[in-house]
C-alpha cells in the first residue's frame, strides 16, 4: 500500500488471523487505512472463520474500528455465480471479491492468489495487497 488515495478497504480471514497474532505488519496497515479516514469492511463469513472465541483481545481491538458486513441475499446470489464462473468452493473469498468490487476496495489478505483468481473470471480489476 503506497501513498495513492485509499477509497476502502476489505480485510479477508488471512488478515484477521495475522492481525489476532500481532504481526507488526497488519497493524501498521490498520493505523495506516484508520489515518486516512478509511474503516474497513470485515464480510461476516471472515468474521466466522477467523473468530475462535474469547478471548481474542487482539481480533477484537482490530474490529473496533471496523465495519462487519451482513451477507444479503444479492450478495450471496452475486458471490455464487462467481463462484461457478471460477469453479471456485469458496464462498467466503467469493464474499470478500463481490463486496470489494462494489465498493472499489483494495483487499488485505494472505490467499493473494485465490483472491486474483476470483477477479480474473469476474473480469475486473482488484488491488490486492498480502498480508
């Protein structure tokens, strides 16, 4: 993530987990996203996958300034016809690359290539950035 304007962002389980285990790296993106006005969007499913129970005082502190996204039904129609487009089983991953496409989001994630892979077969553009 360079000095270019952020519009959003979309943090996918991979950059839950890292934030959960204090990887200096996914924080200093946070305060980073966080001091350009930005909250970043968490899709519920990350949420689920992520969330291991209390306490995760760490994941906890990172959702604080974030905005959890409820799965509409559109959202859920859209990410499966992504999914039979890519031949990917991941709905989540779907979720995340349907919501950040909508919203002009960079994703923050550590499955770079099954992220790219999604884009590719919507046939849009999507900065990623590995965490």
């Amino acid at each position: 993530m360079s000095g270019e304007e952020l519009t959003g962002a979309t943090y996918d389980t991979g950059a839950l987990i890292a934030a959960d285990r204090n990887n200096r790296r996914m924080w200093a993106l946070h305060r980073r996203i966080l001091e350009r006005g930005v909250s970043p969007t968490v899709p519920a499913g990350v949420l689920g996958q992520a969330w291991r129970g209390g306490p995760q005082h760490a994941l906890s502190r990172l959702l604080v300034g974030c905005e959890v996204e409820n799965l509409s039904e559109a959202m859920a129609r859209e990410s499966g016809t992504l999914m039979g487009a890519s031949n990917s089983g991941d709905l989540i991953d779907a979720t995340v690359v349907v919501g950040a496409l909508a919203r002009d989001d960079v994703v923050f994630t550590s499955d770079r290539s099954d992220i790219e892979a999604l884009c590719a077969s919507s046939r849009k553009k999507l900065q990623v950035v590995e965490v």
